[in-house]
C-alpha cells in the first residue's frame, strides 16, 4: 500500500525501515523509466513522488537530504550494512534529480523508429552515460545525435549502401550505435566508433555490448586523437598546404584541460584492454561513410574535423555487385545545434569544407527535433493511420523531451567529389 505522505526519519530504529526503503525504491523506478529503462521488478508501498510538480520535487531533495544524513549517522555508530545501502541510495538519487552535471554513470534507453513506424530496436538504443566528473561535456547523449540518429534510423538520410562508416566524437555513442543497428545484417557492415577519452571509448564498448553489436562486429570502438591524427596525416602529405593545416595548434579547451592530454591518454584501459588507436596510415581512404554530431566546440575543431574527413573518406567506387556503372559516393554527414554562443564555429566549419575540393556540400538544413518528429509524425498518419503509434508510449515519452530543446539544428551531407 503506497503513502499518502513522505515515511517518517526515526532517530531511535535499529535499522532503516521498509516504508523508507520502498520510497526510495520507487523514486528509483522513476527515474528509470524517464530515462527509457523498465524494471520488471515490482515495488510495493512507500511514498511515490510527482517529479512533475516544481514544489514535490523540491521537497524530495529536502527529504532525500534528510534521508542520506539519518542513514549515514546510523551506519557510522553501528556500521550495519543496511543504513550504508539507504545512504548511498539516497545520496544517487539526489545526484541524478540535481541534473546531469551532478549525476553519476547511468544507463538511459532512446526509443528511435523505422520509416514505418516500428522500433529501432525494441526498448530503445541503450546508452551507458559516463558521469560528469569522468567526461565533462561528453557525459550527455546530445540533441544533436539524437537528430540525426533518428533520420538514419527511418532512412530519411539513407546510410544503407555504405559498408565503412566510421563516427567522430562519438561521446555516449548514441549515433554510431544507431548505425550499427541500421546496418545490423548487411554483410560486410562495420561501424567504428571513436574518440578520445578513455571513459567514452569505454561507454562505446558498453553500448555496443548491450545492443547486441560488440561480439559479431558490427561496431568496432577505437581511440583516435584529433590532433595526434592531424599531424599524423601532415607527415604523410606531400601537399605543402597539406602539411600546414596538420599543423592545427591543440585549443585551450573549456571542457577538459589540454594540459591532461598525455595523463588522460596513459589510463586509456578498459577491463584490462587498451584500447586500439585508429592511425592515419590505415585509416587514409578506409571508409566510404563519416558521421559525427555536436563536435563543433572550439574554431580548432573546425579546421581538424574537416581535415579528418577528407581524409578518411574513400575515393568514388563501383558498388557492390554492381555492373561497374554503378558507384557509391563516399559521404560525410554532421549534424551540429545553432547555438548563439557558436556561431564563429559554424562559419569557421563551413569556411573550411567549401575550401575543400575534393568535398562537395549536397544538402544543408535546419530544424528543430520538435518539427522533425512532428513532420514524421504526419508522414505516418497520412500514409497508415493514427493507430500507428498512439500507444506508443516511448513516443509520447520523446515528444516530451524534444519540447524542452528548443535549439535549431544544421545538418550537412557532403559528398566526396
């Protein structure tokens, strides 16, 4: 039987009390399921919290407080383990309901769909979320991959015919994931996923582990430093003009101290396994894919990332199983939200591609997550019916959650030429 008010902090119990254990545990079940991950575990009794409401959510952080300080208190006079497991309950749901700045690792599943209406994968794509002391900025699966992960999931950007797609600045790695699942089954399919810390190549690893696409391949997490790569690909050149854009000097980064390169790049280990380093020499021409999204942070990364995709990307080629006139132009797609702050990045990163000649811009465009949904919402509806995905209730979960972003997104399809 659920409470009609918060359970009471009793200062003279000799352990923590079921009704206090079960109000954390349906706190808990909240949280999971806005983050998309489902318990099948039944919780009975307790306080259950309206997280809606600006004052209920207020006071459970007061009680949560109050909770954590009674439970420490009593687990340090009579160290039970009990009290320690309410305490550092308490003090994670606390942690999580501050936001993500002060959250720990959590899992959360994002719900993407086929052009028909039916999941992605059922569930949801689960992403493993680093915590924000371990991986600053990259700590959040942000608008922009979730954008650009949903048009590749329906195929309104089709990535069907590639075979090598490799993801710059994967962070949580909701988009390379998305690509391995839409690629799921294409023979010969491969989707490496990169970046540069240690605990995001770690995230990748995890993801790819839970949505099926670790073991037989189809994603492939790898270090690469963008910086490291871009000289790497300077000593490889002949082009005079080649060798000084590899010389980008590293930008004095608001989100990781450059000074923690090397210290970062030394703990690069996961379950024991150093991970691999993707190298310029390989990696010249290796893929006829290039995504990436919200990597455009400093006017440096403008210049490098535009350097990187050039010269990952694959000359054009006959298909596979073509007639020979037939052939798969090589792609680079990114998607990156039109922030106020960014706009000299934006220019900078455009700048840069035009002056590329060997890329090509084919489309460019700007939406909201709200307009994209919605317009794919009516395509849906239009062309089956309403019942479709009225029941959805992930759907009605997005819908939610894109109404909260309100920034515009640019998404870019260059081609290579």
């Amino acid at each position: 039987m659920t409470l009609s008010a918060p359970p009471n902090l009793d200062r003279t119990a000799s352990g923590p009390s079921k009704e206090v254990v079960a109000t954390l545990q349906q706190l808990a079940q909240i949280l999971n399921i806005q983050r998309g991950v489902n318990s099948d575990v039944e919780v009975y009794g307790g306080y259950v919290w309206d997280l809606d409401d600006k004052s209920e959510r207020q006071w459970c952080l007061q009680w949560l407080g109050r909770t954590f300080e009674w439970a420490t208190k009593k687990w340090m006079a009579n160290e039970l383990d009990e009290w320690e497991r309410v305490a550092e309950m308490a003090s994670k749901l606390t942690s999580e309901l501050c936001g993500k700045g002060s959250s720990g690792a959590v899992q959360r599943r994002v719900p993407l769909w086929r052009h028909n209406g039916d999941p992605l994968l059922a569930g949801g794509i689960a992403v493993h979320e680093p915590s924000f002391v371990h991986a600053d900025v990259g700590c959040k699966t942000w608008g922009a991959a979730i954008l650009l992960a949903r048009r590749i999931a329906r195929q309104s950007i089709d990535i069907s015919m590639f075979r090598r797609c490799v993801e710059l600045g994967s962070g949580t790695g909701l988009l390379g994931l998305a690509a391995g699942c839409a690629l799921r089954g294409v023979e010969g399919a491969i989707v490496t996923m990169t970046d540069y810390l240690p605990v995001l190549i770690q995230a990748a690893r995890k993801g790819a582990q839970s949505n099926g696409l670790l073991d037989n391949g189809a994603v492939v997490p790898m270090r690469m430093d963008w910086f490291e790569m871009a000289q790497q690909i300077a000593a490889l050149s002949e082009n005079q003009e080649q060798q000084t854009r590899g010389a980008i000097s590293l930008p004095t980064a608001n989100y990781l101290d450059a000074v923690d390169r090397d210290a970062t790049a030394a703990g690069n280990e996961w379950d024991g396994l150093v991970e691999p380093t993707l190298g310029a020499e390989e990696s010249k021409g290796a893929f006829d894919l290039v995504i990436a999204a919200d990597v455009l942070y400093e006017v440096e990364h403008c210049y490098v990332i535009a350097l990187l995709a050039n010269h990952l990307l694959a000359t054009i080629k006959p298909s596979i199983g073509g007639d020979g006139e037939s052939y798969i132009t090589p792609r680079f797609i990114l998607t990156t939200p039109l922030r106020s702050t960014h706009w000299r990045e934006v220019a900078a990163f455009e700048a840069e591609m035009a002056a590329t000649p060997t890329m090509r811009l084919v489309s460019r465009d700007d939406t909201t997550r709200t307009d994209d949904l919605d317009s794919w919402i009516s395509g849906i509806c239009d062309k089956h019916s309403v019942t479709v995905l009225e029941n959805d209730q992930n759907l009605a979960r997005a819908i939610d959650e894109d109404d909260d972003d309100l920034l515009v997104y640019r998404t870019y399809i260059y081609e290579r030429c």
